[in-house]
C-alpha cells in the first residue's frame, strides 16, 4: 500500500510539474497567465502531498504554485485569501520540521537571531523556508484586515523571516531578504506601538543592497527606483536610469509572466514620470 501511495505521489508531481512548466503557454499571444496549467499543477501537488503528507520539497512547490495563482490567475479576492492561507499552513509545517531537523530548543524564539541563523543553516533548505516564510506572511497580510495584520503580527513575523534570510545567506534569492525587508521598510504603514520600526530610509539602502548583490532580478531595480524617488526626490536622475534598466529588460524565459509584470511596473511608471517633463 505504501509503494502504491508513493508511486501514485510520483504520477501527481510529475503531471503537476508538466503542468507548472506550461504556466505560460500561449502568454505571447493572450497576454495572460494559462489559468488551465496553473490550477492542474495546484491541484496535482495537493494531491502528491495527500499521498505523501511527509514531503517538504511538494510543500515547497504548492507554496510557490499558490503565490502564482493568487497573482496572475486569480481574479477573486476570497479565492487568494484561501491560498495564502494555505500557504501560511505550510510554511508552519516546514519550519516545525525544520526546527526538528535541527534540533532546536525550547527557548529556540528567545535566542539571539544570530544564534538562530547559526542553527538554521545547518539544515540545507533553512534559506528557502525563510524566503517563502517572509512572502507568505505578506501575501497573508495584504489579503486580510489591517486589524488582523495587527493581531497576528504580520510585519514583525515578516521582519525576522527576512532578517533570519540575511543571515544564513545574503544572497539567497538574487538579495531576497534584502530586498523583502526593505519592501517592508518602504511599504508599511508606520502604527505606534505596532509598526514603529518602520523606516523609508532604512528600506532604500536595503533595496540598495540587495541591488548591489544582483541584477539579475528586475524587481532589484524597479524596488530600489521606487524608493528613491519617496525617500530622495534629488535622487531622480538615479531612479529613472533604474527604471529604464528594467523596461529594456528581457523577461527570463522560467520566469516569464512574473518578470513581465515587472517590466510593464516599470514602464508605466517611467512613462508617468517623464511625460511630466
């Protein structure tokens, strides 16, 4: 019965992976995401980890899945409320495997983050956990209430995440921690005894950084050119070199819709910008 339920698990990820690399097929003549592969991939991996409920890696890759449909298929907010949801279940299950793996303490939270990190990194997809971690607390919070935010602590969970990223490694994700922890500084609202952290200029020489580590993600650019131009208006001339950047941009071929967005992000707003001129 085992072999039976992992053989089965096989068929479901395959399919579901066959699915997942169509996500674009036929974008460069819709314009659009192929909502047919991408919901089949979903359903797939959920139905390799009913088969599997152990595997990390299908948790890894239903996470990823969610984070796409909610963003380029979805048009229905209750629809992306529940697949960040999902995906906020998940990332507890990895994290509690991790801590396991590691053999964390009881006191494990109150440790120093440092100390935490130095832990973490001995397990090898400690990186990843904390990069999808920090993504997932954010979509949750920005499909839900402020208030629920606030209760649940949305921005500090996504503080430490990204923190705890930087720490085991820098350049995981093209500067991902960097780069969500100043999207974090630049983004969220600054609420006394909530949020006071919060700090515009602290977020731009994060998304500097993570700019610095990479260029190979367009959103390094497009981020950092945002900032720039809240926090240092005389910094224009630097923003809209960055933007331009990113508008001459070819979109990775693996990565195509999401890039894509990112590039038409960046177009319209140095179009906005310089016909003001």
């Amino acid at each position: 019965m085992a072999a039976f339920c992992l053989t089965a698990a096989s068929a479901a990820e395959q399919a579901a992976d066959t699915a997942w690399n169509k996500r674009a097929a036929h974008f460069s003549e819709t314009g659009r995401a192929d909502a047919g592969n991408a919901k089949t991939a979903l359903d797939k991996y959920e139905e390799a980890l009913a088969l599997e409920p152990t595997s990390i890696s299908l948790r890894f890759k239903i996470i990823e899945a969610n984070y796409y449909y909610g963003e380029f298929v979805s048009q229905r907010e209750a629809e992306k409320k529940r697949l960040y949801e999902r995906s906020v279940e998940l990332t507890s299950d990895i994290m509690a495997s991790l801590r396991r793996e590691i053999a964390a303490p009881a006191n494990f939270d109150s440790l120093p983050l440092l100390r935490q990190a130095k832990q973490y990194a001995k397990a090898p997809l400690a990186a990843k956990a904390q990069f999808w971690a920090a993504i997932n607390w954010g979509l949750w919070g920005m499909s839900h209430s402020y208030f629920a935010s606030a209760r649940k602590d949305v921005a500090e969970r996504i503080r430490q995440h990204a923190k705890l990223l930087i720490l085991i490694d820098e350049n995981y994700a093209d500067g991902g921690g960097y780069r969500l922890l100043g999207r974090l500084h630049s983004l969220t609202p600054k609420i006394p005894f909530f949020t006071g952290w919060i700090d515009r200029k602290y977020g731009m020489e994060l998304l500097r950084k993570a700019y610095e580590i990479s260029r190979r993600d367009p959103r390094n650019a497009l981020f950092l050119a945002e900032a720039i131009l809240d926090v240092n208006p005389k910094m224009r001339p630097e923003a809209l070199k960055l933007l331009r950047e990113v508008a001459n941009t070819a979109p990775d071929e693996n990565y195509l819709i999401e890039q894509t967005q990112t590039i038409q992000q960046a177009k319209l707003l140095l179009k906005s910008l310089t016909t003001k001129d």
